[in-house]
C-alpha cells in the first residue's frame, strides 16, 4: 500500500470554517483530498511557470461560416503538428462548430499555440486548460484521512 505522510497545519478558526464550508460545497469527501488537490494545483501552475513539458487542452468556439476560418484553423494546427496530440470537432449546429485540442509541449509553446489560435478572427470563444504529464502526482486514497 501507498505510504502517506501526515503534517499538521495551524490557521485561524475563520479561515479553516470557510475551508470546510466550500469543500462541503464541492464534495470532498475530508480536508485532506480537498488539501492534496490544492497542492497539485500548485505544482502544476509551478510547472507552467517554469516552462516545463506540460498538456493543455484548447477549447475553441467559432463561426464556421465565417469565410477561411476552418482553413486558417486547421493550418495553424498543422504547423504545430507534433504538439497537437488529438482534436475533437463538433458541429454544434448549421453554424457553430466546437474544436477542443489536445497539446503536449513547453509551456510556453502551448500558450503562444492557445493564444494564437483564440486570437484567430472569427473564433467566437476560447480557453486554454492547463494540466500536467502527472509526473510526482499520484493518486490519493479517498478513504484516506
Ligand atoms: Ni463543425
């Protein structure tokens, strides 16, 4: 079985009451899988800033009857085609097309692709996720205390 490390934590009263309350709101089963999320949250954003190899996925909203944006879309992402792991498309309707890409690279690599491609006129809305390759991540127990 996984070993777990346990450390004891002092904060206000106020504070650890608001903590429980919003991890009640959020359905965590106790404090320390709500604490164990917050930790790899953390890590990961430490990874984006340091510009480590990380996977993000791009959602983008677009019109696609505005004229050339598919190709300009899809030409984009065939210049980056090594980082461009898996694509899934949509067809919300007669217009609206829903593209959610999957990219592994350097941070920053992946947020010049997201920004470029959210940027790209015609696209109605866009967001980056940003995630981790899960190294040093490991699962939590959730009967664990
Ligand atoms: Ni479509």
């Amino acid at each position: 079985m996984e070993q777990m490390a346990r450390f004891g934590v002092s904060l206000q009263p106020q504070l650890l009451e608001r903590f429980d309350r919003e991890i009640r709101k959020r359905k965590y089963g106790n404090r320390s899988e709500a604490i164990r999320d917050l930790i790899r949250d953390f890590l990961v954003e430490h990874e984006w800033k340091e510009n480590r190899k990380v996977i993000g996925t791009i959602t983008l909203l677009f019109d696609h009857h505005v004229r050339d944006l598919t190709r300009v879309l899809t030409e984009q992402q065939h210049q980056h085609h090594s980082k461009v792991l898996s694509t899934l498309h949509v067809h919300l309707d007669e217009r609206h097309c829903l593209e959610v890409l999957v990219i592994k690279g350097s941070s920053k690599e992946v947020r010049e692709m997201a920004d470029r491609l959210i940027g790209t006129r015609g696209v109605l809305h866009g967001k980056l996720t940003a995630t981790s390759m899960g190294r040093g991540f490991k699962p939590g127990r959730a009967d664990a205390p």
